[in-house]
C-alpha cells in the first residue's frame, strides 16, 4: 500500500532520508572527486558537516580580514614577546 514518507531533495534531485544526507550529497558535489577511484569525497562531506562551526567561523574571520573594515597595525609599533 501507498504512504507518505518526508523526504530531503538535494541539489541534483536525489531524495535523502534526512537533511543531512542531502547536505552531504551537495557538499560532494561541490567538492567533486576527491582522492583515488572514487575517494574520499563522502568523508570529507560529512567531516565539513560534522565541522560547520568551526569552519564558519573561520570563514567569518576570512571575510573580516578580508573587509575594508578590518582593523590594521603597524608591525614596527608591536612589542615583540621575550623569547
């Protein structure tokens, strides 16, 4: 008999179970092939996934250096730290 079932779609139009699965699907998309003979592209996905923090984190810092904003100083003027 029919049901209905929740289903994730990615970017490709693949249904994934959950959010994650389609997320780690885009993610290996993006990355391409990564690796020997199919590689590693699923695992690197998923660590990317499983570090989302940490990485848009990083990517918040890039993007402030990166502002017009950023704050700059002058090296000369910086103590250097005892050895």
């Amino acid at each position: 008999m029919a049901a209905v079932i929740e289903a994730y779609k990615d970017g490709r139009g693949n249904l994934h179970l959950d959010p994650a699965s389609a997320v780690v699907a885009d993610i290996a998309a993006a990355l391409g092939r990564v690796g020997d003979e199919g590689g590693m592209t699923q695992g690197v996905a998923r660590l990317i996934l499983e570090k989302r923090s940490e990485i848009e984190a990083a990517f918040a810092d890039f993007d402030n250096l990166c502002s017009k904003s950023a704050k700059l100083f002058d090296l000369n003027d910086h103590q250097r730290m005892a050895s």
